[in-house]
C-alpha cells in the first residue's frame, strides 16, 4: 500500500475483530517502529506485547472501572453526531477490552542528552515510532488506536506488566483486524494549517 494512502485511511479503529494477529506481522510492527526518527538516534524506546488473557482481563476490570462512568457522562452530553459514533467507539472498545487481540505499550527510559539526561526527551521517541506501527498496521490491513487508558490506571498497568519504575509508559495501542471499514480521515484542510515562512 501506498504511504500516503496509508496515512488518508487509517482511521482510529475501535472496532476489531477477535481473531488472533500472526507473530510474524507483529514483529513487522515493531520492526516499522523502529525505523522511526528519535533524538540523536537514543533509541530509548521497548514495546510490550500484551497478548494474555488474563492480563488483559485484569486491566480491562481496572479500565471499565475508572473509564465507564467518564464515558458513559460523555457520551449523554455529546450533541455532534461525529462526537456521539466516537464515544460509543470507545464504549464498545472498554466493555470488550479482553477481546482485543493484542495491545502495544509502547515505553521509553530517560536516555538523552546521553551527558544529561532529560524527561522531554522521552515522547520524542516514543510517538513517532507509535505513528510508524500504526501506518503499518494499516499497510498491513491491521486497525489501530491509541488509547489513553493507560493513563487512568498506570498503577495497575505498571504491576501486571511488571514495569521497571524507570520506564515511562507512553502510548498504549489497541491493534486487531477491522470489523468495519477503513476510510478518508477527516481532517482540517491544510490552508488552515500551513504557515510559509512565518506565522
């Protein structure tokens, strides 16, 4: 697939099917994170792949818990429809969060300046590479979304995942094959955007 039309279609999939990934295309992913830009080439990036049932299930309990309530008020409030499909996505996406096949975490230590390190450094590593997994995944026909979940209940996901306290969690993916289809993004055209030269 193309890399622009990677990038038009790969819409925030929140419906995924059950059907389990191939160990092979996960390490492409992984692999295609790698290959992303990170300061003065560091690195300092790991991922983990979160395919166990019952670590799944634990977190899942742990994000229903916290996320249920906020969406579920969310939701009722919302009046645009766009706003309403996003929130059910992401209600659909909590009650079944076991039954997605794999999730990324993708993390990262405070590695650089290698003379001083530094904590600003760290998402500068880690979300390029999480963008590269996730338009591969797409050239894949893999879906993707990033979650913040992880963010709610990052005691819990440091102890089941069994982080080391110097490593910082940075994006947590939901990956699966799609049960709807992929589509142009909306986004704002780029006039609305683009500043040559000066603001």
């Amino acid at each position: 697939m193309d890399t622009f039309e990677a990038m038009e279609t790969c819409r925030a999939m929140r419906y995924l099917k059950p059907d389990p990934i191939p160990e092979d295309a996960i390490r492409k992913l992984i692999h295609a994170a790698t290959r992303a830009s990170n300061p003065g080439n560091s690195q300092g990036w790991d991922f983990v792949v979160l395919r166990d049932a019952h670590i799944k299930a634990k977190l899942g309990d742990a994000i229903r818990g916290v996320m249920s309530p906020i969406i579920d008020a969310m939701a009722s409030a919302e009046q645009d429809p766009a706003g309403r499909r996003m929130y059910a996505g992401v209600k659909h996406l909590i009650e079944g969060f076991e039954a997605v096949p794999v999730y990324v975490f993708v993390c990262g230590r405070v590695v650089y300046p290698y003379e001083n390190p530094i904590e600003e450094m760290v998402p500068a590593a880690l979300y390029p590479a999480a963008q590269n997994l996730i338009v591969a995944a797409r050239a894949l026909g893999l879906g993707t979304t990033f979650t913040t979940f992880h963010t709610l209940i990052e005691p819990v996901v440091r102890d089941v995942l069994a982080l080391p306290d110097e490593v910082r969690l940075g994006v947590m993916i939901a990956i699966g094959w799609p049960a709807r289809e992929f589509g142009p993004v909306k986004r704002k055209p780029v006039d609305e955007v683009l500043h040559w030269d000066r603001w």
